[in-house]
C-alpha cells in the first residue's frame, strides 16, 4: 500500500520543484488579499454579526486552501484523471440529491427560487434560518467534469477525429449540464459550454466537425437569444427571462437593475484613482449594492481603487491566465495539457462574467469572481484547481521528448 501511494499518488521522485510556478500562486494570494482587504472595508460599518465576521470568514478560507494546494499540488494529476470516472459519478450522484432529496440529514435546499445547494443537518422548517451545513454540489462538478473531459480525450486519441467520440464527449457533459441548468443556474451552464467547446477545439479534432459546429452553432445561438426574448419562450423561467430583458431594456426592469445600477454609481464614484486614500470610514457607494461581498465585488474594486486600479487588477487577472497557459505549453504531455487549458479557460469565463455583469454588458448572473469574491464553496474549488496546475507545473516536459503529432502544434510550442 505504502509503495502504491509513493510511486502512484506522491510520487515526489518525478517532481522538478524548481519548475513548480510560484508565482501563479503568489498572483492567487495576492488577488485574495485585495478581496479580504475589501470585504473588511465594505463591512467595517455593518453591525450584523454575520457581516463583521466575513473577512475572517475569508482569511481562514484561504489558510485552509493553502494546505489544500500544498496536498492537492503534491497529488499526480494522472492519479487523479485516472478516478476522474469515479468523480463524475459521485458528481452526478450530489446533482440527484440536490434535486430530488427533501429530508435531513442530507438534501437539497433553495435560496429564493434557485435549488443550487445540498444542506447537510439542520431543520428544513425554520426555512432562511436554517443552520446547516451547505454547499454547491455544480461547484465541485465543474472541475470533475474538466478532468474527466480531459482524460476522455487522452483516451481516445486515436480516434479523436471521428464523429463519434465527439458525439460521446458531448452526452457526456450533455447530462450534468441538464442537472445544473434545471436548478436553475444558467451561468455555470454557460461556463460548462464555453469550457468543453475550448477543450474540443484543442483535443485535435478533425477542422471539418468543428466548422460544422460552428456554422450550426452561431445562428442557432443568435436564434435562441431572440427567442427567450419571447412570450411564448419555454427555456428559461420567467426572473431568467427578465433579467435577460433587463439587460436589453432597463429602463423597464427597474428592480431587476438595482444591483447593476448601484454598482454603475459606484464605479462612477472610484473616478481615476479610487477613494483607498480617504481611509476606510469614509463613505462608499459600494457600500449600498446588495452581495457586494460577493457577486458585486468588482464594483468596490473600481471605488476603492479607480479606474487606473481596476486595470491594474485586471492585468494581474491576465497574467494568472498567461501563466496557466504557459504551464499547459509545457505540460509533459497532451492530459497535463488539457486539465490546464480548461481549468485556465474556466477561471476566464468567470472573470469575464463577473465583469461583464458588474459593468451592466451582461445580465445579472450569480457568478463570483475568482479569488475575490466571498464564498467557501467557491474560494475552496477555484485553489483545488490551483493545486492540480501546479502539479502539472512540476513534471514539464523533457527536453529530448519528441513534440506530439497535432492539429494544434502551436500549443507545444
């Protein structure tokens, strides 16, 4: 057993440290204390408990992500795709009790009309107050599927320009993502999409199923955006449709628009340098926008820091999704390669998303931003990610392996 996990699980023997990149873990925590910095500024004046605890809440999140990353990163990222089938059964296992389980000890529970959360003990009865355990089983979904798309791949190299296995990665991915949308959570459903469309494009996929795809894809996608716009619309439920048409015309959907207004007035108020140097007590827009702490974060940055630190976080934004790009260039071989493009690609949606939202571009989503936002569930998944590309980091590739034959050659590069 020993041995098993030596040569398989910790096989530290095969790990160049020095290769292991640091400094995307030094970005990582460097964009979490700015969240922390900024969850304490926005909550300094609030006298909920629940509120003055938030930062602390966040610090020891990320003390705990820390031993996460130190474990995860020692942890073969081959041993992990090989149980990768096994993730997305028991991901798809925590989706079925998130919608159908009703009774403790363990069950499915909604905050307003969205049924996103598995609550763990607690009383069902006392509805908001209820003092479970909870999390977002889509949370840790998202990143199984990744790996488990992945090792698909990895498997089916030899064939993977033929049709077929196409049509399988996408059943595949097809039925979860059901599961996540019904919650519903259109969102993450979207970040699913976007992430497996990437993965496809750089698995080596034959060009003729991808223009394919994409001549189907993009008028269908343009028809569909009309038609949820509709009365007689099926897809979405009746606040998804709104928010939709919120983002189209606010002027008509005042309340849906609160957030994205508020936060609108916020970022108008950082002007070009932010308020950071007129102390924490003095007044902040940000202040009055509903889960600034989480969703809205973006919008205190902007305040707090101005246009010109807005930027500035962004650039450091990009150059953690550079150095993820850069370690999967120098994966040791074509898993490595795709684990790191879709974990890289999943961060970017979601800053995008969360940015987008915040800045009125797109309609108001429940997406956090990566390393800022507050949220356990969240924080805890996204640095598991971090764990799993440093590993991939520390086994580059040999300098005298022979490049893979590829479509995409230019990633080798």
């Amino acid at each position: 057993m020993i041995k098993f996990i030596k040569n398989n699980i910790f096989p530290l023997k095969n790990y160049d440290i020095k290769s292991c990149c640091f400094p995307l873990l030094l970005l990582v925590y460097g964009i979490g204390f700015i969240g922390v910095y900024l969850i304490y500024m926005l909550d300094i004046r609030e006298k909920q408990l629940i509120k003055q605890v938030l930062y602390q809440k966040q610090i020891i999140a990320f003390g705990i992500g820390l031993a996460l990353i130190l474990v995860v990163s020692l942890i073969d990222y081959h041993f992990i795709a090989r149980i990768s089938p096994g993730l997305y059964v028991i991901g798809m296992g925590l989706l079925l009790i998130c919608k159908y389980l009703n009774n403790p000890p363990i069950y499915g529970w909604a905050h307003y009309t969205a049924r996103r959360w598995i609550k763990i003990g607690g009383d069902p009865a006392l509805k908001e107050n209820n003092p479970g355990f909870e999390f977002q089983p889509s949370e840790l979904v998202k990143v199984a599927l990744v790996v488990f798309l992945a090792m698909f791949f990895f498997k089916m190299q030899k064939h993977i320009k033929k049709l077929w296995v196409l049509a399988l990665a996408l059943l595949l991915t097809a039925i979860p993502t059901y599961f996540i949308f019904e919650q519903p959570d259109l969102s993450t459903t979207i970040l699913i999409v976007a992430v497996f469309s990437v993965m496809v494009l750089i698995s080596g996929a034959s060009y003729k199923y991808i223009v394919t795809f994409l001549v189907i894809f993009i008028p269908t996608a343009i028809f569909l955006f009309w038609y949820v716009q509709q009365d007689f619309q099926v897809l979405l439920n009746e606040y998804q449709q709104n928010r939709v048409l919120a983002m189209l015309h606010p002027e008509d959907y005042p309340a849906l628009t609160y957030q994205q207004q508020n936060a609108e007035q916020a970022i108008k108020a950082g002007g070009l340098v932010g308020k950071f140097m007129n102390g924490m007590e003095s007044d902040r827009a940000s202040r009055s926008v509903p889960v600034k702490e989480s969703d809205f974060i973006f919008s205190a940055v902007a305040e707090e820091f101005g246009f010109i630190g807005s930027i500035v976080v962004l650039v450091l934004y990009a150059f953690l999704i550079l150095f993820i790009i850069r370690i999967a260039r120098k994966a040791s071989d074509y898993l490595g390669r795709m684990i790191a493009i879709g974990f890289g690609t999943m961060l970017l949606i979601q800053i995008f998303i969360n940015v987008g939202v915040v800045t009125s571009l797109l309609p108001n989503t429940g997406i956090a931003l990566p390393f800022m936002s507050s949220g356990l569930s969240s924080l805890l998944v996204n640095l598991l990610m971090i764990g799993i590309i440093l590993n991939i980091s520390m086994q580059p590739k040999k300098a005298e392996a022979p490049k893979e034959d590829s479509e995409f050659g230019f990633i080798d590069a």
